[in-house]
C-alpha cells in the first residue's frame, strides 16, 4: 500500500488530499468536494496539465499573444510541448481562438490563441 500527500489544484481552497493506492484499490480523503477525489485519482494514475504561455507575434501590434492548449495534455510532456511553443512564430493578425500549432509535439492537442492581436500600424 502507497500513500501520497497532494494539493487540490482544481479551485483556490486548496484542500490537501491524502491518496491511498493498494493496488487497484484508489482513496481519496481531505477533499472538501467531489472534484477534489476526481483529481486526487487522476494525479496518481495520470496526471494531465492545461499548459498556457506566450507566443512571438511577427508585425502585430502587441509583441507576443497569450496562448494554451486545447486540451489537457500528459504532465511528462510539458517540457516538450514548452519548446515547441518557444521556437513558434506567428504573423498578425492572430484571432482569438485560433489554431496556432496543431498537434503540438505529436500530444493531439493544439496550441490556440487566447487573445486577437491586429496587425502594427505603420
Ligand atoms: S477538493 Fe474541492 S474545494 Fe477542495 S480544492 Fe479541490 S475543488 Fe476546491
């Protein structure tokens, strides 16, 4: 039997959850709220993040744009998928929404704009 001792990530509380895994066997205590047990399982059996950043925006009139994926992805490829998202470059005009790298780092999940961002006046 393992027992891990987390943090609730899924609202400002902050619960601290206590998971016990005996084989197939997974408790959660100290959440305050069901998402908390939900989570407390899912992060010892797969742990997923949504991962947000800035991209490089070429000619806009702001400098970078705010991006995320469209999904959660595995939290072992993050560091993968921040790469791919360092060396990105995009031209303006950038919708909010759009489709900036489709299936980033082989993951199946996008990198979307969070933000518009118009072309620099010159
Ligand atoms: S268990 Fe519920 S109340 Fe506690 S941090 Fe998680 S989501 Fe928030």
């Amino acid at each position: 039997m393992e027992t891990r001792e987390l943090i609730c990530i899924q609202c400002p509380m902050g619960c601290p959850l206590t998971v016990t895994i005996d084989g197939d066997d997974i408790r959660v205590t100290g959440n305050t709220c069901p998402r908390g047990a939900v989570y407390g399982k899912k992060e010892v059996t797969d742990p997923t993040r949504t991962v947000t950043s800035t991209v490089c925006v070429q000619g806009g009139e702001i400098p970078r744009v705010s991006v995320k994926t469209s999904a959660d992805i595995p939290k072992g490829r993050i560091r993968e998928v921040m790469a791919a998202i360092r060396a990105l470059r995009v031209n303006a005009p950038v919708r909010i929404g759009q489709v900036l790298l489709p299936d980033v780092a082989g993951t199946g999940v996008d990198i979307i704009a969070t933000k518009t961002v118009g072309e620099k006046n010159v």
